[in-house]
C-alpha cells in the first residue's frame, strides 16, 4: 500500500467477494460532497473480480492492495487502521463493500467532529436493503452509552473515528468476537475507555447484506454466545455481579426471543436493577430516564404471555434477588419494589 499521507481523512473498505456490489459502493464514495480523503481498499482473498474491480479507478484518491491470504474482516481492519495512524490521517470512515453511501454522509460527520473535538466517534443511522427497515442511532452521548447493554450502538459502517482515539486506546476488531467484533469494538471504546459517541439520526447509509461478503461472513450459530460474552465483559467492566447465566437471560429478553422463560424475566430484572443502582452510585454513566425506558421496552413483549405487571406482587422477585446476590430479607425487598417501579412506570 502506498505510504504517502496526502488527505485528512482515510475511508477504509475491506473487500471480499464484493464483484457484484463494489462498483456501487466506491462510486459512492468517490461522490461524496466532501473531498478531501483516501480511499483504501483492502482485498481479503477474494476469489472473484473484486480486486480487478478495486484496481479500475483512476481517482487518484482510491489506493487498492491486498493481504497476502484471507485474515478476515477483524484483522483487515486492523491493518486498514494502523495504516490510518501510522500515515497521520485526522479521521478514520468505516465502509463496507456491498453498502451505499447518501453523498453528503462523510460532511457530516466531518463537521460534526470538527466543530465538537470532544466526540471521538461519529455513527449514523442507516436503511437496511434486505427489510426496508432502519438501523437508528441515538443523537446523545450518554445514550449511546445506554444502547451500548443491548447492541451495537454504531453501524460498523456509518463510523467516522479519530484516528488519535485509536492510537491512544489501543483497542482493535478482536477476530476471537467474529461476527460481532464490531459490538467488542464499539462497546469497548465507549463504556471501557469511555470515549465519547454520537449519533446522526439521518439515512446516511444504505446497508445491504452480503452473504459472502464482509457483512455476513460467518453468520454461524455462535453468534448470540459471542453476543452474550460482550455484554458480560461490559457487565464486570460497570462493576456488576453477575454471571453467563444471568447475563443469557438479559440477552434473551432484550432480543425478544421466543423461548423466554418465566425465570428469564426474573433474572433480566436483577441484571436491570443491578446497573440502575450502580449507575446512581457511579456518578450517572448512563442517561437515567432513557435507561429506564430501554428496560420497559424490552418487557412490554412480553407482558401478557408471563403477566408481569403482577409479578412484583409475588415472593418470586424478592427471591430472585436473595438467590442471586445474597441480599437480606430488607434489601431484597427493596430491589424488588425498584423493579416494579420499572414494570409499571
């Protein structure tokens, strides 16, 4: 790859298996209304024309190379962004292959960091192809905190990141996380080195999903046990005490899955009334209301299957919190009456 620095700004494309959509995705891209950046385009192995696709423009902004094997996503955008830091761009733009860009995405983003040197990280929301639905973002920083318990609060691809964020933190796509490096990532930059994100809640992005490519490959079934593993390191990182079990059920609850048990609920709701007691001690990490109001959301599915406005009125929950953190007789009681407080309110 070529080692002269010569924009502010590196957008940095992993490529594998892309042939049928790259084309799309650079041109948007190289039609941005902001100028001033290079386009990196690392080739993992691709087995079709991608490469030859990526070496066709004659933008002198576009830079293709290739990794001498396939590493996978985790560890091409690794290399992607240490060649960022190395070569001194201010800002790193996330982009995937199959995805497009709205042609005003990266000004965005760029004005928005340059006017708030504050904010390290710049997600967007974006339309999802495949659904016709929206992947939203929170505009607060401290909301970003709060989504960061249940996803991935910034689409891999929307991302604009400071480049001096990376190189102060040190923290990379872990390919061990594969295919959720990019929620380890994000969560680790926001809740463990506490780096501020904001999101812009305009369709900035369409994000397509490419079996084959960077987007979903290896879709295996070890993805919600990734998934859980993430939220119980952000779970000792906040202090809490819990455990795979516990946090399995938060998961489950929070994702809406069908097989949720009665025991789930009670256990989603010492994990909640864990990180809201924890967050009145810590100095308010979290956005008190909209954390609240994240929990609720993740009940309200299942309020008529397990009838659980009623479930504080029951012994159930009061044991629930002597069982799992060993509270007296009166402090179990008073987790119980905060977690009706977030059933009912």
């Amino acid at each position: 790859m070529a080692s002269e620095r010569k924009r502010r700004v590196a957008v940095c494309m992993p490529v594998f298996n892309a042939e049928p959509w790259l084309k799309n995705s650079v041109q948007s891209i190289l039609g941005q209304t902001y100028e001033d950046f290079d386009l990196f385009l690392c080739d993992d192995g691709s087995t079709d024309e991608s490469f030859e696709i990526a070496s066709s423009f004659e933008d002198p902004r576009v830079r293709p190379f290739k990794n001498d094997r396939n590493k996978g996503p985790a560890e091409t955008r690794n290399r992607m962004n240490r060649n960022a830091i190395e070569q001194g761009y201010d800002y790193i733009a996330f982009m995937d292959a199959d995805d497009v860009c709205r042609k005003d995405r990266l000004s965005t983003q760029i004005d928005i960091l340059d006017r708030d040197p504050s904010l390290d990280i710049c997600g967007a929301s974006c339309r999802v192809a495949l659904t016709g639905g929206r992947w939203r973002v929170s505009e607060e920083p401290s909301k970003v905190k709060v989504d960061c318990l249940f996803h991935n609060p910034i689409p891999t691809p929307t991302a604009v990141v400071r480049t001096s964020c990376l190189a102060q933190t040190k923290i990379e796509f872990a390919p061990g996380m594969v295919p959720c490096a990019d929620y380890d990532f994000f969560s680790k930059l926001v809740i463990e080195s506490n780096r501020p994100a904001i999101g812009v809640d305009q369709d900035l992005l369409t994000y397509n999903y490419n079996e084959a490519g960077v987007s979903h490959n290896d879709k295996r079934a070890g993805q919600i046990k990734v998934d859980k593993e993430i939220k119980l390191n952000i779970s000792r990182i906040l202090g809490l005490d819990v455990d795979f079990d516990l946090v399995s059920s938060f998961h489950d609850v929070a994702f809406r899955q069908e097989d949720v048990r009665y025991n789930d609920i009670l256990n989603f709701l010492v994990f909640a009334v864990q990180v809201i007691v924890q967050n009145d001690r810590g100095g308010a990490v979290f956005e008190k209301t909209y954390l609240r109001n994240r929990f609720r959301s993740c009940l309200s599915f299942y309020k008529s299957k397990f009838n659980i406005l009623k479930l504080s009125q029951t012994c159930e929950l009061e044991k629930a919190f002597v069982d799992y953190l060993g509270l007296s007789h009166g402090n179990a009681m008073t987790s119980a009456l905060l977690a009706e407080e977030i059933l009912v309110r």
